[in-house]
C-alpha cells in the first residue's frame, strides 16, 4: 500500500539545515497496524505528515496505492488524501462551535456528495461509534476519550483505506486509551490499514509491527527491513 | 495624579512596542479628527463666531431674511429686514428699547467706490465702501485701530466729509502707512478724509469673501452708496439698508418685535403701494422678526449653512467609522494580551484599574492623534477655503488653528479616545484569567468576535450611507454643471467696471460708452464689445412687475415679475441669446429714438400664452400708466441669469440709454453700466492689461473693479455645490476605505485566530477554494448584513440632502446600485487578500500552533 524509498525531510533556520527525516525506505502493506515509536524529535510526526500527504517538502519517492504520490502536484496530492487517508491527532482537533454530528460530517462536506447521502453517513457512523446520544452535544461538554472517539469517527466516516494517529491518547488516561485502541484494533481487524505514532509500549502492543525512529533514521523495523543508520557528519 | 502619570507613561510605552499599530491607528485618527476640525473651522468661521465686538449679546439684528441689495414693493412672506432709509429712521424713533439701532448698506456689490489716495504717482483703485449710520460702531462698541472711528456728527448735512478705512485695506492696498490717517483721499472723485482704521479683527458687519474697505457715513450716500449718482437715500418705495441695533439690558424681544411690527404697519400704511385696497392684506401681514445680531448680518449662515451642516454631519461619520477601525485594532491587541491582563488580575489588579489604563492607553493615543489631526485640518481647512470661496480677497477666516478649533480637537480626541477605547477595554478586562494564562486557544469562538463584527458591520453600513449621498451629490452637481444655461463662454471675458464712481454725469455716458466700445474694439484679438448693466450668472439680478397695455392691471397676488437689464448692440451675440423674432438692440436705440425692449421666450411664455404676437406690443413697470412705455421688437433665446435651479425667468431688455418716459427720475440708476463683455478671436496674450490700460487711457477713474473669463464666472456658480460634492466624494471615499481596511484587519485577525482550525479542515479534505469559500463567506456576510442595514438607512437619510439636489431624485436607484456595487467590491477585496493567505495555510505548521 505504502512504499517509501529514500525519503528526506529537512528544515532550514537560520544558515543551518537541520534533517528530520534521513533516507526512510519502507514499505506498508495493507491491513497492517504500523507503530512509528522513538525518542522526542526523532522524526514520528514528520514522518506521518508525509504518509498523510500534509507535508510536499521532502525528497525521495512515495508509492501510494500505485499511485506516485511524488510525481502529483498538491491540489492531486490533497484530492487523493482525501480519498484514502483518515488522520486523528493527540489533542482531537474538533471544531468547538460545531455539534459532534457536524464534526463528523466535515471530512464529507469537502466531497461532492448529496446532503442526504451524507447524512446517512453520519447516522451510520454516529451508530457504529456507538456516540448517537452525543450527536448534538459541542465538544467542550464531551470527556477527552468521547472527544478522541468523535475524532476517530470522523476520520473513519469516509472509510479511509489508511487510518493515522498521531499521539491518539496522548492526553487520555489509561481506561480511555485502552479503549480507543481497542477501537483501532477493531477497525484494522476490519480491514483498514493503521499507522499510529506513539510513545506508548502497551499502545504499540495492540499494533503488528513496530518501527524505531532515532534521529530522522529507521533505527528498527519489526518486519525486519530496516536499513542500518550510516555514518554521517551532519552539519 | 501620580497613577495618571504612571498610567500615561506605561500607555507611552506600549505604543513605542507597536510602532505598526500605532502608526495606523494615528494616522487613521488624524484623517479623522484633522477631517473634523477642519469643517469646524469653517462652521465656526461661518456659523458660529460672533462679530469681534464688545458685547454681542446684546446685538439684535431688525429682519431674519438675507433679501438684498435694493428692493420695492411687498416682501416675501411680508417679512422686512431690508429697510428704506425713512423707515428705519421711523423704526428708530419709536423704539427706545435700543440703546441706539444702526443702518447699513445691504448690498456690498461690484459697484464700490474709486479711490485715490494723495501720494503722488497713486493710481485710483476699485475699493468697496459700505454707507452706515453715524452710531454704526457705537452700536458696535468698536475703537479704532488707528485716529477715529465715524461719529454721529460725522452723519449729518454739512458736516466735512470723513470716511474710515478697513485695517485690512489699510495693510494691503495702502502697506499700513501711518501717513494714511489723516490724509485725503480722492474718494468717486470727492475729496475725503481718512478718519481712521478699524481695529484688526474687524471684518464687518456679516462674514463675505469681500469685506468692505471704506466705511462711509450714510449722508454721504448720494455720492458713495448704491444709488449713485442718484441717491436712495430718501427714496420711501426702495429698501436697501440692514438693521443692527444695542438694546437695553432686560429688554423683552418678543414685546419688542411685536411693538416695532406694529411701528412698520404705521409707516407702511402711508405709502401708495400700501394704500391700495388689494394692498391690505399684506399690510396687515407685515411684520419683522428680531433675530440675535451678534454674529452681524448672517447672510453667509444663511447661503452656507445648510451644506457646511451636511459637511460636518459627514465628517463625524468618518470620525464614527476611524473610531470603529480603531476599536477593532484594540480589541485585536487586548486580545494579544490577555496574557498580560491576566497575570495583572492574578497579581490584584482590579478590573476598574485594568480599564482605567486601558482607556488611558486609549485616550494618549486619540491625542497622538488629534496632534496630527491639527496638521491634516489645517492643510484641509486651506484647500477647503479654496474651494469654498475660490476668487476671496480678505476672507475673515483663518486656516490656522484657533484656540476654539485647538479645544475642538482636543475635546474630540478625548471623546473619540474613549468611544473606541470603552469596548476593548471592557472586553479585555472580562476575559478569564485562568484561561489565558493556561495559553488555551483552542477555541474558536472568542467574546470579541462579535464586537468586531458588529463594528465592521456598522462601518458598512455608514460607508453605503456616504457613497449614496456622494453619488446624489456629483450627479446632482454634473446636471447642474452640464445643463443647458443657453450661454456661449468660449473665448469670452466680462470685465466689470463703475463709471459712477468714475464721477460720470448722466448726459457724459453715451460719449463714455461710444470711446469705450471703439477703443476695445480696436484692441488686437478683440472681436466683439458690449457694455450691459449685469451679466448672466454674476449673482445679480434687477427685477419689477410688468404691466402690459390692453390687459387688466394685475392684481396684488398676480405673478406679474420680470427679470431685466439694459444691454449694448452685440451684447446677445456675445452672451449667446440667438434673436429668434424681430430683431435686438441695435446702435439706434438710443437715448432719443423710440423706447423698445427686446424680451425672452420665457417672457413670451409667461405673459404671450395664448398665442399673441409679443411684437408690436408694449409695456412698462410703473403701473397702468406706464403700459405704453415700452414697445417689443424682438424675441431672443432663453438664457439663465440667475438661480441655476429654477427655471429661466421671464426677462426683457432694454438699449443702454433709453429712459422709461413714467416716472423717468426712478430710472436714471440702470443707465450707469456695470460691466463689459468682449469676445476675442482665440487667446489674446496681457487682455487684461490691455483693457485696464484703455480704460485708464479713457479716464483714469475707470478701474477695472473685476477681469473674468465668462467661463470662469459660470463655472463660480457652483462653487459651493461643487466643494460640497468633492468634499463628500473625498470622504465617502476614506470611509469606504477605512470601512475596507476594518474589513480586512477582522478577516486578517480571524484567520490568524482560526489557522489551527483550517489546518485541520486542510488535513481533513478542505481544499484551497473551500478554505477561501470559507473566509469570503464570513467576511461577505457582514458586507451584506451592512448592506442591509444602510441601503434603507441611506433611503432614508437622502431626505435630509433632497433639498440640495438638482433634477435628481432621492432615491435614485442608479446611485444606490452604483454604492452598493463599489461597497461589495470593496468587500471582496478586502476579503480575498487573508482568504488567499488562508489557503495558503501549511497545515503541518497550523497543527503544531495548536
């Protein structure tokens, strides 16, 4: 589903570049559950901005779906994320002035689809996260974990082939996190790819495979193919 | 004290860190205040300032009308407050309420007085003289600049003839020779003393742009005043003095204006106009109104009052809107620093004192403000001078600020500082502390949202309001400007002279006038020469009732008035009245021949409406007796002379030197021309100091009193009209901007608020057009909410500038659509450059602010 190879990302401040992401070759299969762990800085959310086609700073070569994700511009980028790709983020990012049923509805509403088609949609999703009696409650009334529920379902109401998570119980205790993993072992078991970033060993449990970052570099790859770090001076 | 000192200098402080935002916000306040005083200085000027007198309180003025310069029969409304000199001198003796009432010449017009002082090598100069009364400054309570000021003794038959000169007259013609007081002039060739000069602040008894350089007392008034060389003074059918009188501490108006109205009937009553049957009504009705005097003769209120009182009204909306600009700026930078205000709450501070600086804050920067404001007004009050009165000489009116106009805008700045600072201030100071110091800007809703665009909302609003006005205002004016007047001005030139005060004897004038026209006539370049009593569109207008022969005599209410002027052989060709009947006024209508008129199709119109030949018939204007004075022999074209807004009066006119066989003593005043008209082949390089030369070379008494192009003198008709529009363009403009720029600065703040927001939207699908779709929707709604808002407040205040337009209606939906239009491009614009910065969000960066 996924191939990476040779992707870099780096930053310019000042005269200094300082790298992020160092020649990343990966390759994601579907029906995978990615977790991308490592260090602070080590590169985990860089790396996911790429996979979520959100960043179009970096070199190398991206195979998504057979498609040359390098090769598209930005408006083809964001059309095709639009298509494949679900991303729910550590601190929810749910619009505070609108419903949950709205928040739900938002990924739909940057789509040509009819109002009523969506709103099927929502009712279905609003049903299958188990949150209906929530439809019409603003976020700030929700607990962290209904919010990170919202903000699952909302990423999966398009039925994203890709599902990414970035720190998703970053700011939930532990009986919310299990459950919202529970949640994505549910949806992988149910054929979407999942790709998360976190610090958590017990997250990374409930997931296939781990990959290390250290320093921009794959430092470990639990499907075995990652790429010793080189040794480089870096400026 | 101490807290306001620290306040001030801690608000000081807060500003040097923001140069951007205080730089805008002075300079946004500047156009506005400067806008402001600089109107006010004008309507201070104009409407308010009373005359440099000794006590204007007790100043009444007899009359409320501005009727001028020398009038007969039955007033508008029968309302006097022009007055014959027998009148007022009955007036006066049966009012011992004044402490001394004054008379003074109403009509200060082109025909002012020839003066020549004794130095060797002085040429006579056209100078203005006003004739008044011997207690005129008594009545004022003035002392002279310089020697003495006229005296009653001065004012009586025999006395030595002693005028008083202007102080300003004294600076500018005379370089404020001491020599001067004292001296003899040559004043319409009569040896007159200089008595003295005014004192500086002077400038006569009414604001003008052409304040009187010779006061002269009234005995002298057959040699100096209007009637010159005959004389009004004892004429009882004509009005032509202005009333200003002292009055007795404690003194009861009302009782006063009923007892001197009664006093007026008593007079009127013996007077054969008065005396006639269908005459008692308007006899019974005749009145006068007292008004206060301290501001003089307020005919300049009166002309300039309605459209300096739109201006200022116009202004104080692009005050209304920089302050709403500027609100919307201090509510952004409270909301920048709720942190601050925070961390001040959670160390004590009271809300009260988190106001109080806030508003200090707000206060020092209106008076930064109004500093520069005071720059911005007195450079506008120049150009609006300018415009307002293009051809003055000794305007009384100052660009630099005086002390009225300096506390004027400081007042306002304090006023305005504490309109656009109460909001923010209260808002600020309202936020949670716990919040802000938690840096929880998570949400994307804030309590300000909603001022803010209120305020731009409102600013919309007002913005329409003034494109609207603007709009009714230039299309009124181009109708005006662009209407057919009948005149042909191209290469044309109107020089007004005064061969009355050049001491010209009656019997001298055909000679005067047959050497004038040859010798203009073999200038080089000149092409035609007429001489004519006026000429069109100079303000001027002579006018009585007709009588024409083989009708009824028309009774009092009959609508029998017409316009006329007595006008030389190529007059019409020159003007551009084409003889579309009979013939015009040849070189042999002269003195002696057959008295004839040549009238207008307006004239036809109004008396000829069934159909009759106007040729052959005759008229004349001292009632049934004098029907046969006149006979027509010639209809010209239509041309306007006098109100542009009106239509074209009835007119007749007459050969320069024919005079009416009735009551031929009353007509001896028209036969002294009062200009020249030339028309040149092309341009004619030093005309004027050709024409002035050939009329020096004539008489050196014949000053040139006023040189214009007819052009010149056309276009000086809408003078006002025109300072009016340009002025409310130029500020419905910076409204419009200033409405734009709030526009934008809201949009701007709230996608900066809103980054994280669409950088989710961005990382959930939103595409580029969604994301501005998004913010143009926002900031095109409070457009159209503006615009619903004022499109029916602008139908409604159009009704308060109905009166000032020309041919166009007040709700003209031309004008409407336009404003509207320019207001929503406006908008979009204002819009599209932060929806563009919106879109062009990086949503990698917008996640990681949150």
């Amino acid at each position: 589903m996924i191939d990476l190879r040779n992707v870099e990302r780096s930053y310019r401040a000042g005269g200094t570049e300082t790298w992020v992401l160092r020649r990343i070759s990966l390759t994601i299969q579907p029906w995978e559950f990615v977790t991308i762990m490592g260090p602070s800085g080590a590169g985990k959310s860089s790396l996911l901005n790429v996979l979520a086609m959100l960043d179009d700073q970096w070199k190398g070569e991206f195979d998504f779906d057979g498609v040359a994700v390098h090769r598209l511009n930005r408006k083809q980028r964001a059309d095709l994320a639009r298509q494949k790709i679900g991303m729910v983020f550590q601190s929810y990012h749910l619009l505070d002035d609108m419903t949950v049923a709205e928040n739900i509805d938002l990924p739909l509403s940057y789509k040509d689809i009819p109002r009523s088609e969506r709103q099927a949609m929502v009712a279905d999703t609003l049903d299958r996260f188990q949150i209906v009696a929530k439809k019409d409650l603003y976020p700030h009334q929700l607990s962290g974990g209904q919010q990170q529920l919202v903000g699952i379902a909302r990423a999966m109401i398009h039925k994203p082939a890709l599902l990414l998570a970035d720190e998703p119980t970053g700011n939930l205790h532990s009986k919310q996190a299990q459950e919202i993993m529970e949640m994505f072992r549910q949806l992988n078991q149910e054929g979407t790819t999942i790709v998360q970033v976190t610090h958590s060993e017990t997250n990374a449990a409930y997931g296939t495979r781990i990959i290390e970052l250290r320093d921009g570099w794959v430092h470990s790859d639990t499907a075995g193919t990652a790429q010793p770090p080189l040794q480089e001076v870096r400026s | 004290m101490n807290r306001l000192v620290q306040d001030i200098k801690f608000a000081l402080r807060q500003l040097r860190k923001s140069p951007g935002f205080t730089i805008t916000a002075i300079v946004t306040l500047a156009l506005g205040i400067g806008a402001n005083a600089a109107i006010f200085t004008l309507v201070h000027a104009v409407l308010l300032k009373n005359l440099p007198v000794s006590d204007p309180k007790l100043l009444v003025r007899v009359g409320d009308t501005d009727d001028c310069c020398v009038e007969g029969g039955v007033p508008d409304q029968r309302d006097y407050s022009i007055f014959a000199f027998e009148l007022y001198q009955h007036l006066r003796e049966n009012t011992p309420e004044f402490e001394s009432l004054a008379a003074m010449q109403a009509g200060v017009g082109y025909a002012g007085v020839t003066a020549r002082s004794n130095k060797p090598g002085d040429l006579p100069r056209a100078e203005r003289g006003e004739v008044v009364t011997g207690n005129y400054f008594q009545v004022l309570g003035l002392q002279p600049y310089a020697g003495r000021l006229i005296l009653p003794s001065d004012d009586v038959q025999g006395a030595p003839m002693g005028v008083v000169m202007s102080y300003q007259a004294w600076q500018r013609d005379y370089a404020s020779d001491p020599s001067v007081v004292g001296s003899t002039f040559v004043l319409n060739t009569y040896p007159v003393t200089i008595l003295g000069i005014t004192p500086p602040s002077f400038y006569g008894d009414r604001m003008t742009s052409a304040p009187p350089d010779f006061y002269i007392p009234m005995v002298m008034e057959p040699n100096f005043g209007p009637g010159n060389p005959t004389s009004l003074l004892h004429r009882r059918d004509a009005n032509w003095l202005y009333l200003l009188g002292k009055i007795k501490p404690g003194t009861d108006l009302k009782q006063l204006e009923a007892k001197m109205s009664a006093s007026l009937r008593n007079y009127l009553a013996t007077l054969p106009l008065y005396q006639r049957q269908d005459r008692q009504a308007d006899l019974a009705g005749a009145h006068v109104v007292l008004t206060p005097g301290g501001a003089g003769i307020e005919n300049m209120q009166q002309e300039y009052g309605v459209g300096l009182k739109m201006l200022i009204t116009v202004s104080a909306l692009v005050l209304l809107i920089a302050c709403a600009n500027i609100a919307n700026l201090m509510l952004v930078r409270g909301m920048a620093r709720r942190a601050e205000t925070s961390i001040r709450m959670a160390l004590g501070a009271q809300r009260a004192r988190l106001i109080r600086q806030m508003l200090t804050e707000s206060v020092v920067l209106s008076c930064l403000g109004g500093l520069a404001g005071l720059l911005v007004a007195y450079a506008g009050t120049k150009v609006l001078l300018a415009m307002a009165f293009p051809h003055a000489q000794s305007l009384p009116i100052e660009a630099t600020p005086s002390l009225v106009v300096l506390g004027f805008a400081f007042a306002l700045s304090l006023l305005t500082g504490l309109i656009f600072g109460v909001a923010p201030a209260w808002v600020t100071s309202h936020s949670q502390p716990a919040d802000a110091l938690r840096g929880s800007n998570r949400t994307t809703s804030d309590r300000s949202g909603w001022l803010q665009r209120s305020l731009v909302i409102l600013q919309a609003a007002l913005s329409l309001i003034l494109l609207v006005g603007a709009g009714l205002m230039a299309k009124s004016l181009s109708k005006l400007e662009n209407q057919d007047f009948g005149v042909v001005t191209q290469n044309r030139v109107v020089v007004h002279f005064s061969p009355e005060s050049a001491g010209y004897k009656q019997e001298q004038l055909q000679g005067l006038y047959d050497k004038i026209i040859n010798d203009l006539h073999a200038l080089p370049g000149v092409d035609k020469a007429a001489l004519s009593l006026y000429t069109p569109l100079e303000g001027n207008n002579w006018g009585e009732g007709v009588y024409i022969q083989g009708r009824p005599e028309p009774g009092a209410q009959a609508k029998n008035g017409a316009s006329w002027l007595r006008v030389g052989p190529e007059y019409f060709d020159i003007v551009g009245h084409r003889v579309l009947r009979g013939r015009g006024i040849t070189a042999q209508d002269t003195a002696t021949s057959l008295p004839v008129v040549v009238v207008n199709e307006a004239f036809v119109k109004k008396f000829f409406s069934n159909g009759e030949n106007p040729l052959g018939a005759h008229f004349g204007i001292s009632g049934m007796e004098s029907v046969g004075d006149w006979e027509i022999v010639g209809v010209v074209s239509d041309i306007k002379y006098n109100d542009l807004r009106r239509p074209t009066r009835a007119m007749y006119f007459r050969p320069l030197l024919q005079v009416a066989h009735t009551k031929s003593q009353t007509d001896t005043r028209s036969l002294y021309a009062g200009a020249i008209m030339l028309t040149t082949k092309g341009q004619v390089g030093n005309l004027e100091s050709q024409v002035r030369r050939t009329l020096a070379n004539i008489n050196p008494n014949l000053t040139v009193v006023d040189y214009n192009t007819f052009e010149a003198q056309v276009r000086g008709q809408f003078d006002q009209e025109r300072m009016i529009a340009r002025l409310t363009l130029m500020f419905s403009l910076l409204a419009l901007m200033l409405a734009a720029v709030g526009l934008y600065g809201v949009t701007a703040y709230s996608v900066a608020r809103r980054t994280p927001e669409i950088g989710v939207r961005m990382a959930l699908g939103a595409g580029r057009g969604n994301v501005v779709a998004m913010v143009m929707r926002e900031a095109m709604l409070q457009a159209i909410i503006g615009l619903a808002i004022g499109i029916p407040a602008a139908w409604l205040c159009v009704r308060l500038v109905q009166s000032q337009l020309y041919n166009v209606g007040g709700h003209d939906a031309m004008v409407m659509t336009g404003s509207v239009l320019v207001l929503t491009i406006a908008a979009l614009l204002a819009g599209l450059i932060p929806a563009q910065r919106a879109a062009s969000t990086d949503p990698v960066k917008a996640l990681r602010t949150e």
